[in-house]
C-alpha cells in the first residue's frame, strides 16, 4: 500500500512539476477499441452517412446539423424494448445486423466511459433517461438494462400534470449546458406513455486556436453564387489536408487532437447536395486516411446554428417503418402486460435538436434525442361468421332502402 502511495505521489509531483516549468503532460492514448466496440463504431459509421443523406433530401435548402451517436444512443435504448420484425427493422437501420444484443449494449457502455474521459482537455457529456406514465407497467428486465448499460435515469411521472413535460425539458436545459432547453411540447398527448431521451455535449478548444484580431469582415458565397457578408477567421499553421478533383478536406484538432473537425470542401462549381448525395462510406474513409500533415493557410467562418428534425420520415425511409406503425410494431419488451391485453406500443415521435458554436476558442455543440413511445388500444373487433341481418339506408332522414338477411354467404 505504501509503495503504491508513494508512486502515485511521484506521479502528481511530476505533474505539477512540469506545470511550474510550462511543459505539457504527456496527451493522452486512446486504448484500442475492443472487437465489439469497432463493430459499433462501424455500425454508426454506415447510419450518420444514410441518415444525413436522408435528411439532406428534405432540408436540401437548409443548413443541417445532427448528431448520430445521440439518434443511435436513443435507438439503442429502444432497442431493447423492441421483438420480431420491428426489431429486425431496427437492427438493419442501426447497421448491427445479428449482433448479440448483449454485445450491443456492452458496446454502447464501454464506448460511452472512453468517449467521455478519454481527453480531460475536452468536455464531453453523455446522458441517458427514460420518462414513463406513472401507473404504466414497464417490464422491469427492460428498466434494469438501460440503467446498467445506458447510466439510464429513469422516473415514473404523471404525464397528466401542467408541469410534466417542464420537469423532462429541465433535464434537458441541465445535461446540455443549457444549450437546449425544450424537446418535449406540453402539454404531453394522453397516448404517449413513455419518453427515451439522450442527451449530448461537446466543447473542445482547438489545438491551433485563431485569434481573435485575425478575424476579419468578409463573404461567404452562396448556392445560387449570391454573397453574403461574415466573420472569417484566419490562421498558419500545420492542418492535416487532403485534395482531390472533387474537394479539399482540412482537419482540425482540437485539445490533445483526439478529437477533431473534418472540413470537406466541394470544388468551386459543385452541387453540395449532389455531391453528399453521391458520397459513400469508403469515399468518407478515403478522406480520412489520407489526410497529411501540411503547413497552410486557413480561412473559415464563425458561425451559430441551432437546429430542429423530426426524424419519423428520415427513420421510416430508412427501414423503420414498422416501428411506427401502431398496427404492426412490437415493444412487447417494454411492456408484456399491454400485448397481453390485446393492445400496442408503436414510437409516436422522434424528434431531435442540436446546437452549435464555432469560433475563435473552438467548439461547443450539444444534441438531445427523444424517443417517445405511443399506447394504441386495440379496436374492438366483431368477426361476421354467423347468420346476421343488414339494412341499407339514408343516414340524414333514417329512410330504409334495403333490408336483408344473410344465412349463406354462398347464396
């Protein structure tokens, strides 16, 4: 015991030894994900790329911003409520395929911790709650695997009070620095029974920052080759670069350079849209192994932008579609008692918001995802399988025109 005190107080003494004398600590080493790990990075590797291109389809005139590991977080939460086909749908859309489900969420639960610790120079947040209707009977086996694989917050609410959806949209504001404050509409519909809500918050200074007296006035072109005025920043320094016919890409480090903005720059004449339209996951891969070290100058703009999607018809276009069908969806995982009964769960909305901020320090970018599952009951059903009258009539005056009686339907 007193031989590892001693080594761990060599170490901070050596920490702060090279604080007094201005050198950095050594950065620190990302461990090599495990096989399940690379298989989830894969996974979410083919969903970000099919879902911006989806999302790009509806918003082609609009500046997009979407955080996929937040969308993927949420879904995999989900997840593990759905059975059968729906949860074949969700598999194929996440990109997971036959991956054990266990496997899936150890993957989830591994990657958060690294992700959230891996750079102490770069604040990164990652929270998951689930929200039901109190009264409403959740399987517990599904409660207990989102606590232990999501860190899941999870609370029993009654929906029906004026406050319900503030006491969710407070979570909100607090898990994302204040950086969204609503995800949730009040007041919450009578058939919503539950909430699957991920929460996520980046801030990272760059490794190379831009100063503030080298920002000047300048113009950004737009689509239609049209100019509007903006703040450029400027700066020389050593980038990570790639160029090709089609574009120039430019990395930017940020902290100890474990994490990163890749910038992907059409050539001048080239349609963004058909340009994302037609990229591909190996094209994405391409850019990144080789992007080079290489002294440049680099101009980009500071810009803000907040964001809103709903993401049911990006989802469903992507193979979800059962999952919000009311007829057909299965999350009998979340709740046996409700299938039992004749009835259903189906997701009622999908909804997303994300906020960003770069400027001359770095970045700050948050993203909360809310999944909301919807309780249909099962109409009741009437099977016309014995004799049975009918009579055709005129709704307004209550005329009769036809009467009958049917003891055949084969005549």
């Amino acid at each position: 015991m007193k031989t590892q005190m001693s080594i761990l107080t060599l170490l901070a003494l050596l920490f702060l030894r090279c604080s007094d004398l201005g050198v950095e600590p050594p950065p620190p080493q990302m461990r090599p994900l495990t096989i399940s790990e690379q298989r989830l990075v894969q996974a979410n590797d083919q969903f970000w790329l099919k879902l911006l291109r989806q999302v790009n389809t509806q918003d082609s005139a609009k500046n997009v911003f979407i955080s996929p590991l937040s969308i993927s977080f949420a879904l995999g939460m989900t997840l593990n409520g759905a059975d059968g086909e729906t949860d074949a749908a969700m598999r194929s859309t996440l990109g997971f395929g036959d991956m054990p489900l266990g496997e899936i969420n150890a993957s989830y639960k591994s990657l958060m911790q690294t992700l959230t610790t891996v750079d102490p120079r770069v604040q990164i947040q990652i929270a998951n709650s689930i929200w039901y209707r109190q009264g409403f009977s959740v399987e517990p086996d599904f409660l207990s695997v989102n606590r232990t694989y999501f860190d899941a917050v999870v609370r029993a609410l009654d929906f029906s009070r004026p406050d319900a959806a503030s006491t969710i949209n407070t979570w909100v504001y607090e898990k994302t620095n204040g950086k969204i404050s609503k995800i949730v509409e009040p007041p919450i519909p009578p058939h919503m029974v539950m909430y699957l809500i991920n929460a996520l918050y980046f801030k990272g200074a760059w490794t190379h920052r831009f100063k503030p007296d080298q920002t000047r006035d300048d113009q950004f072109t737009l689509r239609d080759g049209s100019k509007v005025p903006c703040r450029m920043m400027n700066q020389e320094t050593s980038f990570s670069f790639f160029s090709n016919s089609q574009f120039q890409a430019v990395d930017l480090p940020y902290a100890h350079g474990i994490y990163s903005m890749t910038i992907i720059l059409p050539r001048e004449g080239l349609n963004i849209n058909v340009f994302l339209s037609a990229m591909t996951l190996n094209d994405w891969r391409d850019v990144v192994r080789n992007l080079k070290d290489q002294k440049m100058f680099l101009s980009m703009p500071k810009y803000k932008l907040e964001y809103k999607l709903d993401l049911t018809d990006p989802l469903k276009a992507l193979g979800m579609e059962i999952a919000f069908d009311r007829t057909r969806a299965d999350f009998r995982r979340i709740s046996r008692a409700v299938y039992e009964a004749g009835d259903r769960l189906f997701i009622s909305e999908a909804n997303h918001k994300t906020f960003v901020e770069v400027n001359e320090e770095g970045t700050e970018a948050a993203a909360v995802t809310s999944i909301g599952i919807g309780f249909e009951s099962a109409p009741p059903s009437i099977r016309i399988d014995r004799p049975f009258l009918f009579v055709i009539r005129e709704r307004s005056s209550g005329t009769v025109l036809f009467v009958g009686k049917i003891l055949n339907p084969n005549g």
